[in-house]
C-alpha cells in the first residue's frame, strides 16, 4: 500500500509542476500559429509516442533466448 501511495504522490506533484510551469512560463513564449499542421501535430504525437513505446517493449519481451 506505501509504494502505490507514494507513487500517486509522485505522479501528483510532478503534475502539480507541469501546470505551475505553463500557467506561469507559457505567457512569456510566443504565441504558436493555429495552422492545421500544428494541429496535427498536437494530436499525432501522443499516439505516435505511445506506439513507439509499444512496440519497443513487444520487441524487447518476445526476442528469443540468446544461448
């Protein structure tokens, strides 16, 4: 129970960080342009991510046994 706890409090305070740091540090960065490529890469990249790690970790679990 300690270890899923503090895990959640990790994953807590680092999200914590992430919005302090676009409330706080995003006004003083340029605006980016509303184009639809801009767009597209806002919304590929998360899957684009999550199937990379994906297929890493299939590649790294199902390689056969060196002997």
């Amino acid at each position: 129970m300690g270890i899923q706890f503090t895990f959640i409090i990790k994953v807590l305070i680092l999200a914590l960080g992430i919005s302090l740091l676009i409330k706080y540090a995003s006004p003083s960065l340029p605006p980016i342009p509303a184009t639809s490529g801009n767009a597209l890469i806002a919304v590929l990249t998360p899957a684009i991510i999550l199937a990379i790690a994906l297929l890493w970790r299939f590649w790294k679990f199902h390689q056969p046994p060196v002997e």
